[in-house]
C-alpha cells in the first residue's frame, strides 16, 4: 500500500442498537478495508469497532502533495498546488473523499435498510486536524443551529505562532438523519478552511443546493457559508442565495468585491498601493529588467509593471490556479490591447521545487509571501530562491509586526491575515536577512512602507537582497 505523508482523519460513530447497521447506511461491510483512488491520494474507510453496542467508520484520506505539484488530478478539475496551504488539514479534498467513498449514504437511501435510514440516530462525528479560520465561534456558529453539540479540541504547536490556534479537534455529537450530518460535513468543511482547492463554477452550486436541501436556507449564517463555499465569488454566491431566498438575495451581497482581510484592514492607510508603487521603483533601482514574481496572486504587481517600458519579460508564478486566471484577464494575456505575446508568462508552481521556468530572472519579488508559509518550511523556499536559482537581486515585503499595535480593529497578538502563519517584529525580519546572506552571500538594504511612526516603524517592511 502506497502512503502519503498528510493525512485528514473523519470519523463516524453510533450507539443504536445495534450498531452495526452503521454498515447498512453507509454500504460499507465493517469486515473490509475500503480502498478508494482519488486523483490527489487515496482514501480508505474501515471500523476500528463494530459491536451491538458501538460501531464507528473511520475515513482516513491521504493526500500526495508530489503529485499535486507534478500535475497530477487535473481530469477532477484540481487546481491548487500546496505552497501555502497545509495539505494534512481537513478541506474541500476530504469533501470530495467522503462524497466519491459515501456518495449513496449522502442521498439517505438505503435498499435493505430505509426505514432506518429515514430515522433519527444518536451520532458522533469526528473531524482532525480542522482549520480554524474564524476560530471556535464560527465553528459553533455553524453547526450548534443544526442541532449538534460542538465539542472542541485547540490543537497546539502546529503552524503556531501569536494569537488563537489554527487547527482543532471537532466532536459533533447529537441525535439526526445519517445522511444530514454527512452533507452538513460535505458543505461546512470546505466553508471553516474558507477555501476549495479546485475549480469553483456554477456546478457548484447545483452540488451546494444538493447538499444544503432542507437545511441551507434556514440557516443564520446561510450568507457566509455560501461565499465560503463558492470560494468568495461574489457573482455566483448572489445566484446561490437567489436560488435559497429569491425575496433576500439582492440584500445578502454586495457587489463583488476581490478585497482579503489585511486589505481591508490595512486600506485607511491606502498600504497596498503604497506597497506596489515601493516595489516597483525597488525593481527599478535594481537596473533589472526580467522579473519574476513569485506569488503574483491575480496580478496586481504584474499589471503595473507590463506599463514600465523598461521591464522587458515578466514571469508570474503561484500555487492557485484561480488566482492565475484572474491574473490573466486583468492583462488582457492573448486580448487585444493586452501585451506582446511572450513577454508576459503566468506559471502555475510552487515555490517549494526547482523550476527553470523563471530561472531567467535577474529580479525576484517576493509580496507579501513569506509570512502564509510555515515558518519549517521556510528554509527550502530559501534554498530554491537564493541558493539554487540565485537571481541578482530579490526583493521580499512582509508585515511588521510592531506596528500591529497601532491597527484599531485589530486585536492584540493577533495577525492581519487569517492565513498567515507568522508575522515578524523588524529585528526578526533582519536577523532573518542575515541569515540569508551568510548562507547565500546576499547583502540586504531595509526600508519601511507606509507612514512610519516614531517607535513602531512602518506597517510595512522591505528587504533588497544584492548578490
């Protein structure tokens, strides 16, 4: 048996008498190992116990990242590499496991057992490691109005750094339809790691309405997990909620916006652009004039520096796909009106394998990137970009971490982006810096962006790297 070294972990239990009509409704005999071939792993359900008394599946899916970054499962529509993403915490893949390993369950159809399967059943469900993207209320938010009791667990050390934990155990426990907890888990999964790591069309939401029928659109916090659910697209949540509310719909959204969560923190102060104009005449500076950014998003970096007459080739890479594709249509890539053919290149990569594609680059750009890394993994992001591909010059920006204090709406400890995975003061990012140089033979200039306050800095800190 081929084994993947990240693992999601659901489990789900009864104590009705007897228990081992579990196997019934979820048409899996507990004698047997159930393999299933995914095209980004593999998962497997089997019973660590199956008595009168007790019976629980367990449904372990483990997830091949060298194969997601290979390419591997683009027949299913996958699109995210995992760069910035933890692939061992429960997604939108263990939606898709549990779907493809327990579709018939899901509908609440049982051939030998209906009338139990139409039944109200004590339940346990066990979810790990879950995200925690808007902590334990959302989580309780979500699933105590549907009946069930929220049980959870802060996991500790993991991806750790200031503020709340971001990963946890969940117990649900509570009395309902077999098929109800499964879609409510096939739904709110994806929707408390606020991401889904494939394409998200209008197909999904003919699976939303599927999964969410006769729950969904009671629900007080219906809005939120539609746009999490259909990944924030503002133009397709509204189609969703039309469908759920037609009488509401028009109230529920706003016209869609693409703004993260340090944006619109961080936009009295106008940092983003303050950001970008920085950048871009750091690049100048530089006298470089092929640049590779890494982690380009959808393009805002890239679309200002197609204008500069001085840049002549630009290379974009980012895990996501999606993000890609919004970058390709602000650029207008193969439009009319957009650049010459070539001298633009959108890359879907990672960060964490060699990739001579933009080895070209005299100029590297690393915007606000670092810090949705886990800092264990910091040290091969290093490796590939200044020691193995080793640009002339590299450029990083991240968030100092001093000036959080100054931010209003912010609570104390806490970060600016829910998916950042540290933040540093600017003696950690200098001592960081120096590192870099010793081990690669770089020297760093610093500068602050934004308005810099006497004591706390810049809300933003830059790095030049000269090799």
């Amino acid at each position: 048996m081929v084994r993947y070294p990240c693992r999601m972990f659901l489990s789900i239990a009864t104590t009705h008498r007897p228990a081992t009509d579990l196997g019934f409704l979820l048409h899996k005999h507990p004698d047997r190992l159930h393999e299933t071939d995914l095209s980004f792993g593999k998962a497997w359900l089997f019973y660590p116990e199956a008595t009168e008394e007790r019976c629980e599946a367990a449904l372990i899916l483990d997830v091949d990242p060298v194969g997601l970054v290979r390419g591997k499962g683009q027949a299913d529509g996958l699109l995210d590499q995992y760069v910035n993403d933890r692939p061992y915490a429960a997604s939108s893949f263990l939606s898709v496991a549990l779907n493809k390993t327990l579709r018939t369950a899901m509908t609440g159809v049982s051939k030998e057992r209906q009338d139990l399967a139409g039944s109200n059943l004590p339940l346990e469900a066990v979810v790990t490691p879950l995200p925690l993207r808007g902590g334990e209320a959302l989580v309780r938010s979500l699933f105590e109005p549907l009946g069930w009791t929220v049980d959870l667990t802060p996991i500790e050390g993991v991806g750790s750094g200031a503020g709340a934990a971001r990963y946890g155990h969940l117990k649900l426990t509570g009395v309902g339809r077999l098929s109800a907890l499964l879609n409510h888990l096939y739904v709110l999964i994806p929707v408390m790691d606020d991401a889904k790591h494939y394409w998200v069309g209008e197909a999904e939401i003919d699976k939303l309405m599927a999964k969410g029928e006769g729950w969904l659109d009671s629900h007080p916090a219906k809005d939120l997990i539609v746009r999490r659910y259909l990944r924030n697209r503002g133009a397709l949540a509204r189609v969703a909620l039309e469908r759920l509310a037609p009488e509401t719909a028009g109230e529920a959204l706003p016209p869609e916006t693409r703004v993260a969560p340090e944006e619109a923190l961080e936009a009295p102060i106008r940092l983003n652009d303050l950001r970008l104009d920085a950048v871009v005449q750091a690049i100048r500076a530089t006298g470089g004039t092929v640049i590779a950014d890494l982690g380009c998003g959808e393009g805002k970096l890239l679309y200002r520096l197609v204008r500069e007459r001085w840049v002549q080739r630009l290379f974009g890479l980012d895990p996501a796909a999606r993000e890609l594709e919004w970058a390709a249509k602000r650029l207008k890539l193969n439009e009319f009106g957009g650049p010459p053919e070539g001298r633009v290149t959108l890359l879907h990569g990672s960060l964490t394998y060699r990739d001579s594609r933009w080895a070209e680059a005299d100029v590297a750009v690393l915007v606000e990137v670092i810090e949705h890394l886990d800092e264990d993994r910091l040290p091969l992001v290093e490796r590939i970009v200044f020691g193995e591909t080793a640009p002339k010059s590299v450029i990083v920006t991240t968030p100092n971490a001093d000036y959080n204090a100054l931010f209003p709406n912010l609570a104390a400890g806490a970060f600016r982006h829910p998916d950042h995975r540290f933040e540093w003061s600017r003696a950690q990012f200098e001592a960081w810096a120096g590192r870099i140089g010793e081990t690669y033979g770089y020297t760093a200039a610093f500068s602050g962006i934004g308005t810099e306050d006497a004591t706390l800095g810049a809300p933003t800190q830059m790095a030049v790297f000269t090799r």
